[in-house]
C-alpha cells in the first residue's frame, strides 16, 4: 500500500504510540491522517504540535462505540488500532480495560469491514509471550502465561485475543491484519501509564528533585527498550507491506538491566546521586526476569525494519523533551 497520498486512521491518535505514528505518516507524505481518541488517557498536549496540519483530523471518538468508527473509517486506507489500557490502567479499570482492549479490538475489525478498509496495524506486546526465560523469543515462542501477575496475564491475554482477531479477518473477512508485539516502548510524550518506562521516568523525576534514583531489587531485572520513533516507523512499514495475518517482534534486541539504566540518567543528567536499592512491594509488574534475547530478525526480512535509536540516545531524546516541558 503507497502510504503517500493515502488516507489512514489511527485509534488511540493521542497516545504516546500513536502521536508517533502521525508524525511518521505526515513525514512520509499521507494525505489525511484522523486521529481518533476518547482522551481515556491520552491528552490533547500528545497532539498540540499537529495543530494546524489540515491534513490532520481529530474525532472525539469511542472505540466502544461501533457507529463512531463507521464514520471515522468511511474512505480510509488502513487503519493503525493503538487504542487500548496498558496493564496498570487495565489493574486500575478492569471492566473498561478489558472491553477497550476485546471488545472495542472486535468493533475496529468489524468497522473495517464494513468500510472496507483494506489493512490494519494493531498494537500487540511481548506481554503476549509471558515471562521470558533464557531461550530466544520468536514469534513461534508458545506463550505461557502461568508465572505473571493477574494484571498483566489479562493484558496479555487480550492482547492475544487482539492477534487472533489480525488472522481470522485476514483468512475470512478480506481485512488484512498485522499484530506488531512491541517491547518496552519509551521516548518523548513519555506518560507513567508503562510498568516498565516508569523505572525511567520516575527515576528521573528523583533526580530532579534531588532525590536518590530507586533501584528495584539487585538491579539485574532487564527489559529490551525500544524507542517510539522505531515503533512508529515499524507501524508505517507494517501498513506499507503486503504482509496479513502475521505477527512482527518489534523491539531493540538489547537486554537492558536497572543498574544500566540508572546509570545513563545518572550520566544524561550529570547527577552524582548515589542510586538506593529498593523492594518492589506491592507494585504491578510486568516482567520480572534477569534474561530476555527478544529476537527481531523477521521485522527485518519482511518489513525492512531495524531499530535506530539506541538507549543512550533515545534516552537523551526523551530528557530533552522533558526539559522542554519545564
Ligand atoms: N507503551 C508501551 O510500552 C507498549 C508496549 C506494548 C504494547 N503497547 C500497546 O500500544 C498501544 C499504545 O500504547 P501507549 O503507550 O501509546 O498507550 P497510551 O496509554 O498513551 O494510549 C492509549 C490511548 O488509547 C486511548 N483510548 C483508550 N480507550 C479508548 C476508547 N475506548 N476509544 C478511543 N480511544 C481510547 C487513550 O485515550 C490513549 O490515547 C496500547 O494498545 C498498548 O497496549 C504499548
């Protein structure tokens, strides 16, 4: 599909995610983007720099709600389906969380349908997996969900409902769906919603306030950090390919650990704090592991796609937004 000249709809519009993926598509020539967003959770400020844009349409508009959506996708291309609460507002909500992320994943295939849109790119997660262990983690891991909290086992498992739904309308309904599992993802527009880039930003709100970063256990837990300037690209590339039914890992494929973390605050920030070691307690986690080799070579076969930002940087990005702000 030409993503030049086209016209794409993307729910969730004012997320961290999807405000990315407007920025990838303007920059790549589309000829209309709507952005679709019932402010749940995401705020107008994702959006602010859009204003302006006539090729950008913001609709006030519920995923739950199928009759928005017909309206919303009438003449689109594709549609980017990032909508939906990440595990700590799906803990906090878990009537509303599990409908946006089932029910209202139901409504967006449905709508396309009916529209006749051709293509959607849907926000899955390497939650999807479970917890990892040492072996490499394909899109052929089985998952197994057993070891997680009840949170995120009901994240995940939306989530996989939501890929199920990408190759039932690709095999039977002629809407050709991509679930992309994406890692840790964090950058500028970062929000406290993430379980994961909270060991970010949180840490540096510490510093700012003068305050010890907080080091979680011994430090060894590791995630694979992914910037949302390569999600958003994989986003596009996803929408671009002729791929359907299939699933991508969408991360950097760089185990990163706490105390590593830590430290490239410490150095982005000059701080000399001295980072103090913490219980979690009771806080809701997703992955809790000391391996993880996320493996993301089909993303670069079939979509051409290859992370761009490293840590350091990415990390770097989003403090300079961060100052920015004030
Ligand atoms: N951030 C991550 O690390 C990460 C990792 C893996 C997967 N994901 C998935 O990517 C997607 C976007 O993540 P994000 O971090 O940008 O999330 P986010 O919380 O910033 O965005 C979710 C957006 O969905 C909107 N929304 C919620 N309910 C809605 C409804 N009923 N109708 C219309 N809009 C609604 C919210 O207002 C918000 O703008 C989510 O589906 C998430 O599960 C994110």
């Amino acid at each position: 599909m030409d993503i030049a000249g086209g016209t794409f709809v993307i729910t969730g519009g004012a997320s961290l995610i999807g405000s990315h993926v407007a920025d990838r598509l303007l920059a790549d020539g589309s000829g209309k983007v709507v952005l679709l967003d019932n402010f749940a959770l995401g705020t107008p400020e994702a959006i602010a720099h859009l204003d302006g844009d006539s090729r950008v349409e913001l609709v006030r508009g519920d995923i739950l709600r199928t009759g928005e959506l017909f309206d919303a996708f009438a003449g689109a291309d594709g549609v980017f389906a990032i909508a939906g609460f990440l595990t700590l507002p799906l803990t906090q909500n878990p009537p509303l969380g599990l409908a946006v992320n089932v029910d209202g994943m139901v409504n967006v295939f449905e709508a396309c349908r009916f529209a006749e849109v051709k293509k959607v790119v849907f926000s899955s997660s390497i939650a999807a997996i479970g917890e990892p262990g040492p072996e490499p983690i394909t899109e052929e891991t089985h998952s197994n969900l057993a070891a997680f909290q009840a949170g995120t086992k009901l994240y995940a498992a939306s989530k996989l409902i939501g890929e199920g739904l990408c190759q039932l309308y690709s095999s039977k309904y002629g809407v050709g769906g991509v679930a992309l599992r994406y890692a840790t993802v964090y950058g500028e527009r970062q929000h406290y919603r993430g379980v994961n880039a909270l060991y970010i930003i949180q840490n540096y709100d510490r510093i700012m306030r003068g305050e010890s970063p907080q080091i979680t256990g011994d430090g060894s837990e590791v995630h694979d950090y992914v910037h949302v300037a390569d999600v958003a690209r994989a986003n596009v590339l996803a929408m671009a390919a002729d791929a359907a039914g299939e699933i991508f890992n969408i991360g950097s494929g760089v185990a990163t650990n706490l105390v590593r973390l830590v430290e490239i605050l410490r150095d982005i920030t000059g701080s000399d704090l001295e980072p103090e070691y913490v219980e979690a307690g009771g806080a809701v986690k997703s992955t809790s592991g000391s391996t993880i080799d996320f493996r993301i070579g089909k993303a670069k076969r079939l979509l051409g796609w290859e992370p761009e930002v490293g840590i350091e940087d990415g990390m770097r990005r989003l403090i300079e937004w961060r100052r920015e702000q004030g």
